[in-house]
C-alpha cells in the first residue's frame, strides 16, 4: 500500500495551490482570530440586541394557525375575552364573577396512596394492591385532616378557589372558598353539619387533627354504605366520589382516597378565563407549585401524599425538561473524548468542540436577526444531538483526509501543497453531506406547526453555518498541531520534569505547555502506510462484502419490503399522549385519580358549542410565533337576535340538536341541565313564568339585552340560576350594552375531550354535517337576521388536526427530503447513476426506521413525526460520503471504486456514525417520553445508517455502481461537444485537422477516463486534488 516517491511526487506537483490553506499555514495566529472573531461578534450582538430566553410550551403551539377550526375556536376565545359580562349582577369593578366558573383543568386533588410497607410506592395497578396500605383507619383519616387543613389554611387559596356565592358558612355568612370535598365531610368526623332533610349540608370543619373515638370511626365507615329500596347495600354517593372503587359494602378498606378542592375562573384579577391566560396560568403555577411541596412533606412510610392537577402538571413539565436537557452536557462530555480518541489530540479535541460551540450563537444570530424567527424552546435545544454529530463526523472528515494527505504526498511535501490537498477533498465531502442535510430541515420550515417550521429553519442555519466554521477554524488548527503538538502531544504538561542535563535538559512547564513557549517540532519520519482501520476496510471488509454481496443485496431487499410492510401499519395515536412515563410521581398522580375513583363524566366529555355572530378570527397584527395572540375576533354583522323569528330560531336549534341522539351523551350520570345546556330554553319558561309569554319582538336590541339581563337576575329560593348564563358567556353583549354580540348553545357529546384523532375526527364530521343540514335549513329571511351557526369544540378539534397533519407532514417531508438528496447528489457528484444509488440507500434507511417504529409499538404521534424528520438528517452523511468517494476514485471498476471508497471514507463513516450514537444514549435516563424515544430514534437511525453505508450500500456499488463514464454528466456533455465540433469539421470547406489531432490535447487533460482497469490501485490516489474524504 505504499507508495513511491515518485507517485508521491507527482501527486504534490498535481494540487493547486487554494487561498484558505495558504492563509492557513503563512499567517495561522491572524486568519484562526478571524475565523473566531466573526462567531463572537454574531454573539455579542446576541446577548445585547436580541433576546436568549426559551420559550416554555403551551398546548396552543402545535396548533395548525391556518386550519377552520383553529380559526372559529380562537375567534369564540377572542371574543369571549373581548366581550366580558359587564351588565347587572356584575361586580362593581366592571370584572366578572371572580371564581365563579369550576375548572376541572386547575382542580386540585391531595392524593393517598397506600404503600406496601418500606418496599416503596405501589405500581399503578397492579396484584400489590390488596397488599398496601388500608387509609380508612383513624391514623389514615387523622394524616388527611393535616394535609388538607395545610392547604384549606392557605390565605393565598382565595386568589384560586371556587366562589360559590350560596355557600354559607355554619353563621350564616358568606364563604370565600367552597369547602374541600373528602371522606371527611362525614358528621361522624370533622364536619359540621346544619340543616334537616334536603336542606341538611355541610357548613365547616371542627378544628384539631386527633384521632377520632373508636365508636366514631365505627359510625363513619357504617356511614359510607347504606341500603336502596330493595334492601341492598350499595356505597353512598356522596362519598364514593373520594375513595377508591375497590371500597365495596362487602369491603370497607381502600387504599387510596382524595380530598378534592375546586377551583374557579377567572382568577381574581382577570375579567374572563381567557382574559392574559398566560398570567393566570403563571400566577396560579407558582401557588400551586409551593402548595404541592407542603403536601407531599405528609408522606410516611406507609402512604404517599401528592397534590395533583392536570395545570400543575403541565407547570411542572418545565423543570422536568430542563432536567432533562441538562444530559447534553454529558453527550458534549462523551463527543470530546471520541474526538480526542480518533485525533489523538486533545488540542484537536478542544478545537473542534469550540468550533461546534460557536456556531451556536453564530446560527442563532441568522436564526434571529436574519431570518425573524422568535420562536426557541426545548425542540431548537435538542438538535444540538443533531450538530455534535455533525460537527464531529466534519471534524473525522478533515483529519483523516490529513492524515492520508502524507500517504499520498509525502512527508516531505511543504505544508501549503498538503493543506490544499486537505481542504478540496474535505471541504467537498463536507458539502455534499451538509447541503443535503440542511436542505433536508429547510424543507420542513415549510410545515404549517409552528414549532417544527421554525425547527427546520435553526436546524438547516446550524448545519451550514457548522461547516462553515469547521473550514475556516480547523484549518489553522490543524497547522498549530501540525507545528507544536504533533510529536509532543498535551500528555507532555502532566509529565514530571526531568533533572537539567546534556543529554535530557530540563522543560520548563511554560515550554512544554504553554502556546506563547510554544517552538515547532522537529518533522517525523514520513508515514507511507495507511491506519490499521483503514487497512482493514481496504482489505479484508471490501472482500468479504464483495465474496457475499448477491447475499447481503437479497438480504437488503427483503429487510426493506419487511419493513415497509410493518410501516404501512402505522396509524395516528389510538389514546391521547402523554409525555410522562407512569413511573412519574405526577404521572402516578394523575392517572391513580383518573383510574382509581369514580369519574366525573361531565367534566371528561367533549363540550360541543354551536354559536352564532362570530365567523372567526382576524390575525393580522398577530405572530405566528406568539400562539397566545389569538387575534382580532371576526363578528357577523348581520346578528341580530331581537325579532320573535331569530329567538324561536335559536329554540328550534336546541330542539334539533337534542334530537340527535347519536351526538349527544345519554347516560342519566349526568344531569340533564349538564348534558344539554340552551339558555333560550330557560328564558322562555322564565318569560311564560312572569306572564310576558314565550317570545317577543323587541324595538332595539337595547331592549331585549335589558330584559334578558332581568332573566339573569331573576331571584330563585335566595340565588340567580340563571346568572351564570350571563357570567359564563353563554350569551354576550357589547360594552355599551346595545348590541348582542354572540351566542352559543352547548352540548356534552358521547366521546371524552382527550380523545385522538383516530376517534375525535369521526365526531367532528358528524357534528359538522348536521350543522351544515340545519344551516341549510334555515329559512333565508331567519338567515339573513341571525346567520349560519359554528360548531367548535375547544382544543379537542383543534388538536386533532395537528395530529392528521404532523403524520401528512413527516410522509410529505421525506418524499421531498429524498428528492432534495437526490438533486443534491446530482449536482455535487455529477453522476446520476451514483445519485440514484445513494438515494436508495437513504430510502432504505428511512423504510427500516419507519419498520422499526412499527415494531416498537410506537405510533405516529408528536414524538415520532418529529422525531423522524430530525433523526433523518443523520442519515444522509454515510450514504453521501460512500457514494461521493466511490464517483471520485480515479479508477473505473467496481471493485476498485468501492474499495477505494472505504478506504478514503470507511473510517470517518465509522467514528461519525459512534460520536452520534454515543451522545444519543445519553438521552435515555431521560423522564420525558418524547426525550427518550427522540433517543430511540437517533440510535436506531445511527446504526441503520452505520449498517447501509458499510454493507448495503457497498453490496450495491459492487452489483450495481456505475463503471468508467457511465452516468456522468460531464461526460454527456463532453460527448455533445465533441459531436457538435465534428459537426463543424464536416461543415466546414477549409482544410482542417483531423478529429484524431483535435482531441489529442483534450485526452491529455484527462478527458477521457483511464480504462486500464489492471493498473496499481494506487493509482486512485495520483492528482486527486478533488477526490473526497471524510
């Protein structure tokens, strides 16, 4: 493998001589600051000029901005928020009902579970159950009079609490907060009780936490069962609700039990719910958050005590993902030492790391400044996996091509002649993989989910501003090695000095160490052999996949048909995601409630709205990046509710719609005035009731908002059933109170809110083709006054749709990423054949993933839609580097071609392929699910990608890689020219040169490809100024 000086001699005569290397070895302290300087600038102008805050999730950020059903349900929160109730029953200070709203997103729930002794916590449900704790005891009962009293004593409890303008206290007076609701309401324990009959309620709590009398406890667990008519007995409702469903007459033990406490919006504070619901949700999170620590310092050895909420578990995710995130210091950690292992430099190490890091805030300023993307949170963070893979495999890429450099020119070869070298055959093995790449993320920007668009624009800007970095930066850094650490190696600063003599002087540590004492060192001897690595793909590896190649092709195909077999089984989430594995205490928490109690249908189902006088929403003025910013609510000018025909229009609907049985939820569970709820219905009867019949037509608008305004008010048994009618937006007016400006009639379907796509769409298109039939319906003059009804249904509908269009969007992204890979791999190598080739490597790479998903029981969810387009980008890099470097060899067979491939490319292939893998494990201890399935995947991509480019890919080249020109471009054009000159010759009359003469000069210049296939294989390696390593 050797080469001989000759050889080695006229390969340096052959390179030309490039500007970047020449700078790079004559003026190396001066262009190295340069290329530094340029990243800290864009850096300083960062930190002053722009903002580096993260933005934190929020469910509204996937959320397809553009889609009808994003655009009707922001339009009803815009105007719900524009248009608060402000008439008679109002507080004075023009807010609404502080409170006076239940919200089963922010209630709060102190949670007991059992323990099975020392052993730890209980799994969710599982055979361990009967053996744990039994919490219906007096000690049980006496730890739940703590917590709650804990949090009951909170004085900022009445910022959040529910406000029920009934609730009296034992007095008589008003009380700030509805009681808690437990297992200790019962009169037997701590509650105090007033009233006979159907009036009999709870008014207080007694003070202490002792432990009830034995004959209490008695009458209290006998309290919790009673008999129906025929005798049975049967646990009572008013406390199954707060003990498990394993508590039964039969066996009054359970382990677990709640205390739940409601909470009500808007805060104080804020007009309505949606009023800077960013605020509220910030406010009532760090309550919350300090709230859930004091609870939980009641857990024993024997029960654990959570305080829970669906809100403070989305508060919490923040943390968790900083948590989180924080492993990619040890993927950062472990990236270093595989660079310093492969360089055997842990200057080289330290230069590459600094390079990767300062193209972060160099990208963030493009990302930023340039391209005005305000959006950054934990997706942007993640890709630095994506770059220190990248980063790396650049950094393989240049320092091998160095390396080889001396095998091919000669260790005598001046510095400027071998860095020309390195730099063309790095740089342009280097671009081909990081246009393909970035290119592959630019495509993405186009999707219509915020977070993966601009995802694809950061993505795509590190990518290419990284290479840029690596050749500018690891040039020169390559030469300060070359220069004073390459024989004396960092290991020397830790060496102790030996004794001042003529054969060993003593070296000062600011000689051995420092760059300021640094003087170059004395030239090895050559090297004219390639790597042990290198040696084994050249030889052994390129046999044995030549010797099976038929094999290991058949095996290829059969792996892809098997996968996309498993991959047409793929579907969107079945149940809705969680991004908490059921280990997590809150997790534990949340699911224990849901599972482990009775649930509360009304507050699980899918709220169906149909209203009219809004048609949607107004965005102009709004950032896409903001998804807070709902934007401008868009009214039907045309509402107009004060003629007899409009209101009966609106009674006719609640008719209409009740007679759809197979929209509406039927279960006696909930109560009717629950399940269907039609304001105009109540007003009618209130109206028949004071003697004024059932509907009139009013003068003004004016009119009929004062006399709905008195229907609100209307006294009943001390309290307004009615009011909340008002409060609650079911009907809206404007400020002046002349005009109504919306309303809406509200029905609880079938299906649970939380439902996927899979089950929610169906719903959807049925409640939208009875809406559409009962719109057309209409008689026009009723349309006309009143309009065309909506339906919406809150997050539910709009949520679906971004799980339809992120699992469109990842098959659409990698149809258009393979055709950019394919167009790039056109263009950089100049051969279509070879393009093709490498193209189905990916495509190949992209099925597997794909059947692996399948096999892991995944599905197309958030994490894997967005999961396999970033991981994707990891698998352009082998495929590219092989397929370049085969095009590039200088010989025309096959298996010269792909032996010289691996050769050049085998290795950087390899250590790329392990620093990515490497720093993708470090992302399993993760507790977000996404984080480790995100780590799943980039694992599973590396070695697929490690697995084609090493065997398939070779297999393939040896069956089926194109041979001397064919497939060339520019030999296709050198064809066409040399037809059209003959053409000429033949045309012309004056004597000329023969075509042999012609193209005598033009064979000379190398252009026609040598067809001595028998030649040393060497001779790849002789003028190959272009050829490319990585």
């Amino acid at each position: 493998m050797a080469h001989t000086a000759a050889e080695q001699e006229a390969s340096a005569a052959s390179v030309k001589p490039i500007l970047w290397a020449r700078l790079s070895v004559n003026h190396t302290k001066k262009t190295c600051a340069i290329s530094c300087a340029v990243p800290i600038v864009a850096l300083v102008i960062v930190i002053f000029a722009t903002s580096l805050s993260i933005d934190d999730p929020s469910e509204r950020d996937f959320l397809v901005r553009d889609d009808i059903r994003s655009i009707r349900e922001d339009g009803r929160r815009a105007a719900r928020e524009r248009y608060p109730y402000r008439g008679r029953g109002a507080p004075p200070d023009d807010t609404a009902v502080s409170r006076g709203e239940s919200s089963f997103y922010h209630d709060l729930a102190i949670l007991f579970r059992g323990r099975v002794g020392k052993d730890g916590p209980v799994g969710i449900f599982d055979d361990t159950q009967s053996q744990a704790t039994n919490l219906l005891t007096k000690e049980g009962l006496a730890l739940m009079k703590k917590a709650e009293d804990v949090l009951w004593m909170d004085p900022e409890l009445g910022q959040f609490c529910l406000n029920d303008p009934s609730a009296r206290d034992c007095d008589g007076n008003p009380l700030k907060c509805v009681l808690p609701k437990s297992v200790l309401m019962s009169e037997h324990l701590y509650g105090r009780w007033t009233g006979e009959g159907e009036e009999r309620r709870l008014c207080g709590r007694k003070e202490g936490n002792q432990q009830v009398s034995d004959v209490a406890f008695d009458d209290f667990i006998d309290s919790l069962v009673e008999r129906d008519q025929d005798g049975n007995l049967f646990v009572k409702p008013l406390f199954s609700s707060y003990i498990g469903t394993d508590f039964t007459p039969d066996n009054r033990e359970s382990w677990v039990a709640h205390s739940y406490f409601p909470i009500g919006v808007p805060f104080e504070g804020f007009a309505t719910e949606d009023d800077r619901s960013a605020e509220q949700d910030k406010a009532y999170d760090t309550w919350a958050s300090a709230a859930a620590e004091l609870a939980e310092g009641f857990t024993t050895e024997d029960v654990d005590v959570f305080l829970a909420s669906s809100a403070l578990v989305n508060g919490s995710f923040n943390s968790i993902i900083v948590r989180d995130l924080s492993f990619s210091i040890a993927a950062i950690v472990m990236v270093f030492f595989v660079i310093w292992f492969h360089t055997s430099s842990a200057f080289l190490a330290s230069s590459a790391m600094l390079q990767i890091f300062l193209a972060f805030p160099f990208s963030y300023f493009f990302y930023r400044v340039v391209f005005r993307q305000n959006y950054f949170a934990a997706l942007q963070i993640l890709v630095i996996f994506l770059i220190l893979g990248i980063g790396a495999d650049d950094v393989f890429v240049f320092t091998d091509a160095w390396r080889q450099s001396v095998v091919v020119l000669g260790s005598q070869c001046d510095l400027v002649t071998r860095m020309s070298w390195t730099y063309r055959r790095a740089a342009k093995a280097m671009s081909v993989t990081s246009i393909t790449t970035a290119a592959a993320f630019f495509v993405t920007a186009s999707s219509p989910i915020m977070p993966i668009g601009t995802l694809g624009v950061w993505a795509g800007t590190l990518v290419l501003l990284q290479f840029l970095l690596v050749i500018t930066i690891y040039p020169c850094s390559v030469v300060i090695w070359y220069r004073f650490w390459r024989a004396r190696p960092i290991t020397n600063c830790f060496r102790r000095a030996v004794e001042n003599s003529e054969s060993a002087p003593r070296v000062p540590l600011w000689h051995r160490c420092l760059p300021l004492k640094w003087r170059p060192a004395a030239e090895a001897n050559g090297v004219d052999e390639y790597r042990s690595i290198e040696k084994l793909f050249r030889g052994k590896w390129t046999n044995a996949v030549n010797r099976f190649r038929f094999i290991l092709l058949g095996v290829a195909v059969v792996l892809v048909a098997v996968s996309l077999y498993l991959a047409t089984r793929l579907q969107p989430p079945s149940e809705n995601e969680e991004f908490l594995p059921e280990s997590n205490p809150l997790r534990v928490a949340v699911i224990t409630l849901d599972r482990a109690f009775p649930r509360s249908e009304a507050a699980l189902q899918l709220e169906v709205r149909i209203t009219w006088g809004i048609v949607g929403t107004d965005r102009t003025g709004t950032s896409k990046f903001d998804p807070a910013d709902t934007g401008t609510p868009i009214l039907d000018e045309k509402f107009d509710l004060k003629n007899e025909a409009g209101q009966r229009h609106l009674l006719n609907a609640c008719i209409f719609f009740r007679s759809k049985k197979n929209l509406l939820f039927q279960e006696e569970t909930i109560d009717a005035d629950d399940r269907i709820q039609c304001w105009i219905e109540k007003y009618k009867t209130w109206r028949e009731d004071m003697g004024n019949g059932n509907f009139e037509t009013f003068s003004t608008e004016a009119a009929l908002i004062e006399d709905i305004i008195a229907f609100g008010n209307h006294e009943t048994d001390g309290g307004k059933p009615n009011l909340p009618y008002l409060t609650n937006q079911h009907i809206a007016f404007n400020d002046e109170l002349n005009r109504i400006v919306f309303t809406e009639l509200r029905f609880l379907s079938p299906v649970e809110a939380a439902e996927p796509y899979k089950v929610m769409f169906p719903v959807y298109e049925e409640w939208q083709r009875e809406l559409d039939a009962f719109n057309d319906q209409t008689p026009g003059a009723i349309k006309d006054s009143v309009g065309n009804a909506i339906a919406t249904g809150g997050y539910s509908w709009t949520y679906m749709i971004t799980q339809r269009t992120l699992v469109r969007t990842m098959f659409v992204g990698i149809a258009v990423m393979l055709a950019v890979a394919l167009v790039a791999l056109c263009i950089s190598t100049a051969n279509w054949a070879i393009a093709i080739v490498a193209t189905a490597t990916i495509s190949g790479i992209v099925a597997m993933l794909l059947g692996l998903i399948s096999l892991y029981g995944w599905e197309l969810g958030i994490t894997e839609s967005i999961g396999v387009v970033i991981a994707i980008g990891y698998s352009f890099d082998g495929a590219a580097h092989i397929a370049t470097a085969y095009i590039e060899s200088r010989n025309v067979q096959r298996f010269e071609r792909t032996r010289d491939a691996l050769t050049d490319l085998g290795i950087s292939v390899l250590f790329g392929a392990l620093t990515t893998f490497l720093a993708g494990c470090m992302l399993f201890p993760a507790i977000i699910v996404f984080f480790f399935k995100f780590a799943g995947l980039i694992v599973s991509t590396i070695a697929l990608s490690l697995l084609w480019s090493l065997v398939f890919l070779p297999s393939m080249l040896l069956v089926l890689g194109p041979t001397g020109d064919f497939g060339s471009f520019k030999a296709f054009y050198r064809k066409l020219r040399s037809r059209s000159l003959k053409k000429q010759i033949t045309e012309s009359e004056e004597p000329h040169a023969s075509p042999k003469e012609i193209f005598a000069d033009e064979a000379q210049d190398g252009g026609f490809a040598e067809s001595n296939s028998n030649k040393d294989d060497a001779v790849h390696h002789k003028n190959t100024a272009g050829v490319t390593l990585s």
